[in-house]
C-alpha cells in the first residue's frame, strides 16, 4: 500500500513589515491620523519631554533630583544620594523597577511603548512632526524631496539631535557645570565634548535611520511581550466578528452580509511600524493607537459606531475571532463570549514583588543612617606593648557623611575604661555624601587582652547627633595579666 504523497501547502507570501519581498528596507511614511487618541498621547508625550528636559535643573534640599554621577560613583534620586556600595539598595532598586515594569505590562500591555518610551515619543511627536513640516504632509518620502529641503531638514534634526544630546548629559554631569561648560570652548572639558557628539550621532542614527528598527527588530522589551502579557492585559486590537466580512460598503447590495470593515486599509496606513492590525495581535504592535483613530475617522465618516478598532484584551479579541469562524461557517446565532472579570494571579504575583522590593528599598536604607564606617587594621604595625603595662592598636576608619549637610565626626570606646584614642584626624568634618579616614591609636591597658585580642565596639557621632557603632577586635598579647619589655609586631 503506498501513500498518496502530499504537497506540503506553501508558505504564506509575506516578509517583515520593515522589508521589501526582496529583502530591502522597506521604508515606511506613515499617515498622521488625528483623533482623540492622538491628543491624549499627544499631551502625555510633550508632557513627558518637558519632564525629561527639567528634571536635571530641579533640586530638593539642594541636591538634584535625579544625577547619575559616574566619575564620583555617586547616584541621586529625588535628592537621596546613593553610592556604588550601596549594591543591596542597588538591587532592590532594579528588582522593583523591573516589577513595576512587569506589572504595568500585565495589567495595560504596551501602554509604555506606545506612550512613554523616548523611542515613540521622539520619533512621533518631534522627528516625523519635523519631516512633515519641512517636507510637507503627503510628500514625506526623503528620496523625493529637493536638496534645499533635505538640507533644512537634516539641519533641524541636528538642532534637536544636540539639544537632546545636552539634557542627556545633564543626568550625569551637574546641570550648573554643563551650564558653565557651554560658555567655554570645547578642548577645556573634551571628554564630555566627545560624549557629547557621540550622543548626538546616536541619536540620529536611531531617529533619522533606524527608526521603527529599533521597536521591532533590537528592542528585548518587545520580544518578551509574549511572556509578560495575560489574556486580560490591554491590548489594541480589531473587532473580528464586526469588522468581517470586510468590503467595499455597498449599502444597498451588501449591507446585510459584510461586516464594518470597508478594507480603506487606513489603519495599515496610518501604523508606524507598518502592520495591518486585522492579522491579529503582532509582536510589532506598539499599542501607539494611531490605527484606533484612523478607523474611528472612517466610521465616523460613514455613520457608524466608533471603535471597529479598539483597546480590549487578548481573551475579548480571541472570542470575536471565534465567533467569526462559527458564524461564517454558519452559526448565525453565534456571538463573541463575554470577557471574564475577577482575580488574576499574575499582576497579583507582580504587584506583591513591587511592593515587597519598594517596602525593603525603604526601610533598609532608613536603617542606613547618616554615617557609614568601615575599620582597617594597620597591617604594618597592628599592635605595639607600650611601657606601663599598656597596648596601642594602630587603624584606619573610613568615614562616610550619608547626611544632606557637612559634619564633624569623633570616634569613642566607651566599653573599655582608661582607653585613649591618638588621632591627628579627629575630630573630622566631612562634607554631605563624602568619605574620609582617620588615622588613629588606640591606647588600652594590658589586662583587657586574652587570647591575644580583645572585642569591642567603636563609636562614630556626628555633630547633629548620628552615630554609629561597628564591632572591632583589638589585638593584643595572649596573657594579658604578663608584664614584658615593650617590643613591637
Ligand atoms: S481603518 Fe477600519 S475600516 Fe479601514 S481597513 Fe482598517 S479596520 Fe477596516
Ligand atoms: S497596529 Fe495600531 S496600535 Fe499597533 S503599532 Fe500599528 S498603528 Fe500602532
């Protein structure tokens, strides 16, 4: 008996939405579609970039609010200093701000690409606004535009490109330095200059080139949608059951038999990363909404009902799916089933993580304090017999000021009776998030030692009263009770 062989069915005829089906860039110039979604994004994305440009100016308690300072490894959030050896309050920062990011995802899907990301808001609210009004609406394509254009153009994207590149660096270089930078030439600050240029060619590589490449092609975020969605996260998707079977409207003839979709294919136009969102949910789709405001424009045109396109959730797109199938296959009964409502485990399972990650950030970096110290042994004389039956113990205190003012540090031993501390370091002022070590000696009597040390706890109070008490073991002879002729080890 032999099988009737079987030709494998073809594959579908399509390639990326960014390609050409011979494998070039396919640039895309998508058509700007007014509407109120638009407005609202519009309003939040300007909002966003006013944010994006003040933050570095603004103080509190006159420290800034955020300053990322890389050379001083010093970090500042709405003006609480951190340090690179505050790794924990580090990781439980990321640990946090990933949750939030994996929660927001369950619960509002893309809304970050599509509203808050710089990728987005720049690209279509600065760098395509800019296209369209140099080139002119409807006549964007770069290839075709005049070389008095194109030049205009360019130099405007470089404008913004620098001012861009100018802000960026004000997260990491104080804002009154950058400030004083720019009324110098460049070869006084040239590393920063260099810094400079090298963002600003990023920036235009990205906005002006790579555009939409980045959203569907080298961003990791997008690629773990998939993962981090539920089938009740928000999604923009398209009304099956309504919109199908699409066609021409032809009231007269067809209204009875197609569905709302008119095939106009302005939301396919109009998308800026250039997928036609009636396929289904597309890992390209970065929820920008612009397809909802096509569509609406063009129901509104023909009199019917808004939102043929709209947000919904995963399970409500894939029940009108279903209830398409079956009512094309005859079931004219057949609608789309009604969306569950109730608990969900995984934006429960997110939340409690942001929660839980924010609440330890909090209360571990309260028990920091104001003063942090680390003690070092003098390695090369660690302990010295002294005459009259006493013991000096040479060490290094590095004292870190985590206060928001300047403070004078004295170190104290008050477990040890007749304990003196030489220092010529001590008292020590330090000034806000600076560190400093004091050399000092401890002087203790012979008796205290046995085994050759002695546990104890050092002191450190500041001036306004912060204090901090690290355990410390001196060291000293093994009897302590012995007298002997000073030596030295
Ligand atoms: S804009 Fe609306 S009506 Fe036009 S093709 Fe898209 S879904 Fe159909
Ligand atoms: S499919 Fe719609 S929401 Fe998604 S990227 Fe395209 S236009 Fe934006």
């Amino acid at each position: 008996m032999s099988a009737s062989p079987k030709t494998p069915a073809a594959p579908p005829d399509e390639v990326l939405s960014t390609l050409n089906p011979d494998g070039t860039r396919r640039w895309l110039n998508p058509r700007l579609s007014p509407g109120r979604w638009l407005n609202r994004r519009r309003a939040v994305g300007y909002a966003l970039i006013a944010l994006f440009a003040l933050v570095p100016m603004f103080r509190i308690g006159g420290k800034p609010l955020m300053l990322l300072d890389l050379l001083k490894r010093e970090f500042t959030f709405f003006g609480k200093t951190f340090f690179a050896t505050d790794t924990l309050l580090l990781m439980l920062f990321l640990l946090g701000t990933f949750a939030l990011v994996f929660f927001l995802t369950a619960v509002l899907g893309r809304v970050w690409c599509g509203w808050g990301c710089p990728q987005t808001v720049y690209l279509e609210l600065v760098f395509r606004p800019i296209e369209r009004l140099v080139l002119g609406a409807g006549s964007q394509r770069r290839s075709q535009a005049s070389a008095l254009k194109l030049a205009l153009l360019y130099a405007a994207y470089f404008v913004v490109a620098f001012l861009m590149a100018h802000i960026f660096l004000a997260y990491f270089v104080p804002f009154e330095t950058l400030w004083g930078w720019l009324s110098q030439p460049p070869t006084e600050h040239l590393t920063s200059f260099i810094v400079v240029v090298a963002v600003t060619a990023l920036i235009l590589a990205d906005f002006v080139f790579f555009r939409e490449q980045m959203c569907t092609l080298a961003c990791p975020y997008g690629r773990l949608q998939s993962v981090l969605l539920d089938k009740r996260s928000l999604v923009v998707g398209y009304d099956v059951f309504r919109g199908e079977p699409r066609g021409k409207a032809k009231p007269s003839a067809d209204s009875g038999t197609l569905g709302d979709c008119v095939d106009c294919k302005a939301c396919v136009a109009t998308c800026p990363t250039g997928i036609d969102i009636r396929k289904g949910l597309q890992m390209e789709c970065v929820a920008c909404t612009q397809c909802i405001d096509a569509c609406d424009g063009i129901m509104e045109r023909l009199g019917r009902e808004p939102g043929l396109i709209r947000y919904m959730t995963p399970a409500a797109l894939g029940a009108t799916t279903v209830a398409a199938d079956a009512r094309a296959a005859g079931d004219t009964a057949c609608r789309p089933a009604a969306p569950k409502t109730g608990f969900r485990l995984r934006p429960l399972i997110y939340g409690t993580l942001v929660v839980a990650a924010f609440a330890t950030l909090g209360i571990v970096s309260a028990r920091k304090g104001g003063v942090e110290v680390a003690a070092v042994r003098d390695k090369l004389t660690p302990f010295q017999l002294m005459d009259g039956d006493l013991v000096s113990n040479s060490l290094h205190l590095r004292i870190r000021n985590r206060a928001e003012t300047e403070e004078t540090f004295d170190v104290t031993i008050p477990s040890i009776a007749d304990v003196r501390i030489a220092s010529p370091d001590l008292p020590m002022a330090i000034p806000s998030g600076q560190s400093r070590t004091a050399n000092l000696v401890v002087i203790t009597p012979r008796a205290i030692f046995s085994g050759g040390f002695h546990a104890t706890s050092l002191v450190v109070t500041g001036s306004s009263g912060t204090s901090k008490t690290i355990e410390y073991r001196l060291q000293g002879p093994e009897d302590g009770a012995a007298s002997t002729v000073p030596v030295s080890r």
